[in-house]
C-alpha cells in the first residue's frame, strides 16, 4: 500500500534495492540437491528464531511469512 504513494521513479529505485534468490535443481545451478535441501532447512530454522524474537521484542512480524511458518510448523521438516 505504500508503494501506491511513491512516485514511479523511486519506485524503479525501489525494486532495484531488492536482490530476488532463486534455489532450483542441480541441472541449473550446479549444487547437489542435498545441499540445497539444508540450505533450505537452515534458511526455515533461522526463519523461526527470527518470529520468535521478533514476538519477545514485540516488533511486528510478515503476517505472509508467518503463514507460511505457521503451515510449515504443522509438518515435520524434513519433507
């Protein structure tokens, strides 16, 4: 809601402070795909210690990540 008050030109400086990651199969870049399963792993864990502290610090957290944390939560982490 906020960008819909930016002008368009910091807008496009917006979108370019951003960095996009994207973790596929081994064809495409190279890392087994074990690898990039703990690095998926460890990126969830770190997500979790993240809502933890940002719920004790009593800052808001992404109401969309938390969603996803919440749906990942209900399933063992190693599917």
């Amino acid at each position: 809601s906020l960008v819909d008050h930016v002008p368009k030109e910091r807008e496009a400086l917006l979108e370019r402070e951003f960095q996009r990651v994207t973790i596929s199969g081994e064809e495409k870049c190279g890392v087994p795909f074990t690898d990039l399963l703990n690095v998926a792993k460890s990126v969830v864990k770190a997500l979790f210690v993240r809502e933890k502290y940002m719920g004790l610090s009593l800052q808001s957290f992404c109401k969309t990540t938390a969603r996803y944390l919440q749906e990942l939560s209900e399933k063992p982490l190693e599917t």
